[in-house]
C-alpha cells in the first residue's frame, strides 16, 4: 500500500508542475519544446548505468536527475543566456548504481548554476557565469506521432527495460479517449488521465485498486506501476507501442486483439 501512496503522490505532482504555465518570456526560444539526455556533468562521464534527463515545456523544465523526478521554472535572454533558478523534486533513495545520489546532487547544484547555453550537432551545452562548462546533452529524437491515433487502442506488456513479464502476470493499457486510459497490473487495476502532443505523453492524476498476488508477481507489478507514472515519450505502430520515461525505462506492448479484454482491463 505504501508503493501506492507514492506513485499516487508522483501523479499529483506531475499533474501539476505539466500543466502549462503563463509566464513573462513573450517571444518563443529555441529551447522550448526540446527534450536532452546528460552525457557530461563537470567534464566527467555519467555513472555507468545512469541517466539524467532535461525536458523545456512551456517556460518550465522537467526531467529525472538519476533517481528523483525534478521541476522548475527557466528563462532565456538574447544572447543565449539561461536562468533555472531553483529545481523541485521528489524525494526518493535510489540505493543503484552505485554514487547515483551524489552524482544526483551534483547535478542539482549544475543545472541551478546555469548562465548560458549553446546548441550545436544536437549536444545542448550549458555553462556557468564564468563560461565553466557545466552539463552536456544529446537530443533525444523527437517522432512525428499523433496522439489520436492513441484513442481507442488496447495493450499487453511484453517487457520492461528488456526484461519479459513473468508468466502469470497481465498487465494491460488502454487508450479509453484522448484523456484518459485504463489498465490492469496483475492485482491491480487503474485508471490514469494523460495528456499527449505530438511524441510527448503526460500522466496526470490517477486512482488504483489493489488486490493479492505472489510476491514475484506482486513485485513486477509494482515496478510497472511505478515506471508509468515517469512517461515521457511514446512510440507507435500498427502492433507496437513503446512508452520511454525521463528516467530512461523502456516498456514495450503489442496490441490487444480480443476487444473483450480492453473491456475487461
């Protein structure tokens, strides 16, 4: 019940810091709208197995630091000055890989550091006031999806970060309309509003009911449940969709062919 409290509580908060803001930038930026993933932070490499991740909405910043989900406001002044004045975040204790929080940490005290930026080859460079640098990011490739073609779709898990779902296990995503999907995660099922634009997918608030499986069973549930509530990005086709989240998770889904199992979910 606990696990459900804080993916409940991770809803909310993301509810809330992904809805558009109105803020005082009149003119449109370069930065708005892209999504990057961290490959320097302080002329190092990333911890092996890590990943840090920075996502420009509307005049707000989001991403996954490695382990907590983070927020903020940012601003951009010609020529190519930022501001990210201070992150939000949730409050997680990643105990992998190893040096995860401190790099987390330091990552907190870069970003916040910010004074300019560059773009150029898709790495996003950013520097502090004394012309320092700070972070490098890839691009994270953006697709031509359409969110409409989401609505009335149905899912079956396949896998999650490459690893199969454990035989006896279902779990299950329906597109109900273009604001709301439904599911079920073994012994629980849930209902999950979403906002979508073009790759970009949203969770928003959501409500779950639970019920009793074996612990392994009950365990991967969990970490599905969990690893939805980051969604970032989506991929779809005819018989595939992939949900990509800010803290690099990969799950993977083929269509649901029995129309009376996304009724069921």
């Amino acid at each position: 019940m606990k696990n459900l409290i804080t993916i409940t509580a991770l809803l909310l908060l993301l509810s809330v810091i992904l809805t558009p803001q109105t803020g005082c930038n009149s003119e449109p930026d370069e930065l708005d709208g892209t999504q990057w993933s961290l490959i320097e932070i302080n002329g190092n490499e990333l911890i092996e197995d890590s990943y840090i991740s920075l996502y420009f909405r509307d005049e707000g910043v989001w991403g996954c630091g490695g382990c907590n989900i983070y927020y903020g406001d940012y601003s951009t002044e010609d020529p190519n000055i930022l501001r990210i004045p201070g992150v939000g975040r949730t409050e997680e204790g990643c105990i992998s890989p190893e040096g995860v929080l401190e790099q987390e940490a330091e990552y907190w005290d870069a970003i916040t550091d910010a004074a300019f930026y560059s773009i150029a080859d898709n790495k996003l460079e950013i520097d502090n006031a004394m012309n320092q640098k700070l972070l490098v990011f890839e691009k994270i490739e953006e697709l031509p999806m359409n969110p409409a073609d989401l609505v009335g779709t149905g899912w079956q898990l396949v896998s999650m970060n490459g690893e199969q779902i454990l035989e006896g296990l279902s779990i299950t995503l329906v597109f109900d309309s273009d604001s709301v999907a439904t599911g079920r995660a073994g012994c629980f099922s849930y209902r999950l509003d979403y906002t979508a634009s073009g790759d970009d997918i949203r969770w928003g608030t959501g409500s779950w009911r639970s019920g009793e499986l074996p612990q392994e069973l009950e365990n991967q549930a969990l970490s599905y449940t969990d690893i939805i509530a980051k969604g970032a990005n989506y991929r779809l086709t005819a018989e595939r969709l992939e949900i990509l989240t800010a803290k690099g998770d990969v799950l993977v889904y083929t269509a649901l062919e029995d129309s009376e199992e996304m009724v069921d979910s």
